[in-house]
C-alpha cells in the first residue's frame, strides 16, 4: 500500500499526471516556480525519490532524465481509499460515514462507478412457449384398448349385481 505522497511529492505528481507524458525536472521546476520559490536541485531530488518509491520510471535522454507516471491519480486515490477502509474495525459502519461526508455530485459518482464495476443483473428471460410439433413428426396416440367383455357376476349375498367388469366385494 502507498503512503501518502508528501506536500512537495504530490505537487510534482499532480504535474505529471496531468501532463501524462514523460517530463523534465526542468519542465516540472518551471511549472513549481509559478507558485513558490524552490530550487532545481529540489525538485531534482524530490522526483528521484518518487522513482525510488516506484511512483515513476525515468528513461535518460542526453545528461537528464524524462519522468513518467507508473500509475494513475485514480489508481493511487483508490488505493489510499483502501488502505483506510480496510484498517477500520468496522467496516461497513466506515463506509456509512463516508457516504455521509459525500455531495450529490461526489455520492451521483459513485453510483455510476457502482453501475460500471457491477452491471444491472440480466432481466430473467421469459419462458418460452410451447411450440407445438409438426403433425408429421408427432407420435400417434395410442388408442384406448376395448374393454373386455367380462361374464356378468353372480349376485353378491345380498342379491345386489356387482356392475360388469368389477370385483365384487371391492
């Protein structure tokens, strides 16, 4: 897990992410220098720092180096964000807490980042209909065998005839 960038580290990130190209120490101190008074050898030592922590990689071009971001502003964001969460003893009651610090615009983001990572379940498919077979294809039905002519039953004790075709007594 990455620690939180510096005041310093943070400003010259800011800048490469923005810019999202390889950049100069020189590139970066002029853009610094806007908002305070800071030395190259300052902003040198900072961005090799930053590739130390892996935060960029450098490639030589001539007797300096061009920076580039290893990751995302977002990348690291979340991964601070994960960081915290994950150290709260009480997870789920973290998360309450921090939807409840959010603005509409910040909690409508999150939504939409919810719809991304985890999209709409799929409505269920309707049953289908039964689809009759064809008349050729069909197996014929069985006819109905003819009931046996049976001898008519002798009257029961009772001199009562059992119907044709049953069991008397039953």
């Amino acid at each position: 897990m990455p620690r939180p960038l510096g005041e310093l580290e943070d400003a010259v990130m800011t800048r490469v992410w923005q810019w999202n190209r390889p950049v100069t120490v020189r590139e970066v101190l002029e853009d610094l220098q806007q908002e305070r008074s800071i030395a190259y050898t300052t902003v040198m030592t900072v961005m090799d720092n930053l590739h130390q922590k892996g935060w960029v990689r450098r490639e030589a071009e001539g007797r300096a180096y061009r920076y580039t971001a290893v990751s995302t502003r977002a990348a690291y964001s979340a991964a601070l964000m994960n960081e915290a969460w994950s150290t709260s003893d009480n997870p789920a009651a973290a998360l309450v807490a921090f939807f409840g610090m959010m603005s509409a615009e910040q909690r409508e983001a999150l939504r939409d980042a919810v719809r991304i990572v985890q999209p709409a379940e799929p409505e269920a498919a309707p049953e289908p209909e039964a689809i009759p077979e064809p008349e050729a294809v069909r197996e014929p039905e069985a006819a109905p065998e003819p009931e046996a002519a049976s001898p008519a039953a002798p009257p029961d004790a009772e001199g009562d005839s059992a119907a044709p075709g049953t069991v008397p007594g039953r």
